[in-house]
C-alpha cells in the first residue's frame, strides 16, 4: 500500500485518541448509594426524589481531584448510582474510640474536602456519622457534625450540610465508616 492511497487521520485524532484514553481510566467508580438515614440537624435538606441529582463535570473534577489527594488514606471515593459522589473515610483513623472529635488525619482529609465544596457552590452534602462500640447513635450524630463544624470554620455554608447517624450495629469497631455523599440537584 502507496502513502498516497493510505488515509490520513486528522492531526488532532492521536491527541483526542490520547485524552478519551487517559479520562477513561481515571473515571470513577459507580456504586449503590449508602442506606442513609434521615437527617436531624437544624435545618435539613429537603426531601430528594432518587433521581433529583445531576453528574456535572465539576463533580467528576471535584472527584477525580478527591480521589488522588486521599490516595493512601483508606478513603473510598465513588459515584453512586442516583449520581452523588461519596466520600467514604476510615472511623478509626478519623475518629478517637467513643470521641466525636474529627482527628489530625481526618482533619487533613475534611480540608481536601472542603477545598472541593467551595468550587462546587450548589453542591449539597449530607454527612453521615459512624457509631463504634463504645457510643450509639447520638455519637454518631455528633461525629458527623464535628465533621460539618470543620469543614464550615474552612469556608463551606453549613446551610449546605445536613448531618445523620448510623444505627449501632453489632460490630466490634473499627470497621465504620463516615459517609459524605455530595450532590448537585437537577434544576427544576
């Protein structure tokens, strides 16, 4: 086959080719939303149909962004199915046993966090406390708010932030997790 019979591709195919590749793999994962209960802080978001949230390229951005920056940390970062993205931190490294404090480590972490939040300002979080064997479910709502302070004292609207707990459960800790599921809702 001559060059002059073979057909050229445009010059910017290798690049796009390149690019589709590179996003490709740097997709999130999509999984199940968390059973989250209700929320009970002072002003809770609204109630929210399953299919009210809309993926936007900032929420990839903010997630892909979240995703390297906790890289190590034994956090999950994902894309859940009803279309939020949700952060999921180690309790025991974010948490003291029987503590609602937020740790150094997570303090860290809720900073990332944060950061992300403030480039998203129509994102609405819902923040979900865990229990350990030591505290029941009111240590699980006030770990989540300990969350919700730090991340309002780095810039974030509480407005924005909803908090909830888990139900103790007949675990021996460490095993818990503090669920942060962040959404932009589709514009009615």
């Amino acid at each position: 086959m001559t060059n002059r019979s073979r057909k050229s591709l445009p010059r910017w195919a290798p690049a796009a080719l390149a690019a589709a590749l590179a996003l490709g793999g740097c997709a999130l994962p999509k999984v199940a939303p968390p059973a989250v209960p209700p929320p009970v802080s002072a002003a809770p978001l609204p109630g929210t149909p399953a299919a009210a949230w809309l993926w936007s390229p900032q929420l990839e951005s903010a997630g892909s962004r979240l995703r390297s920056a906790l890289l190590g940390s034994g956090a999950d970062v994902s894309q859940t199915s009803d279309q939020r993205l949700w952060i999921s931190l180690p309790a025991d490294s974010s948490f003291a046993a029987g503590r609602p404090a937020v740790s150094p480590a997570a303090g860290a972490w809720l900073d990332q966090i944060a950061a992300s939040l403030r480039a998203l300002p129509r994102a609405e979080v819902q923040i979900v406390g865990p229990t350990d064997a030591r505290g029941g479910a009111a240590l699980a709502v006030d770990r989540a708010a300990s969350a919700r302070d730090w991340m309002v004292m780095r810039g974030v609207p509480a407005r924005r932030m909803a908090v909830s707990g888990q139900a103790p459960r007949a675990r021996t800790g460490g095993d818990g997790r503090l669920d942060i599921l962040i959404g932009e809702r589709i514009a009615p």
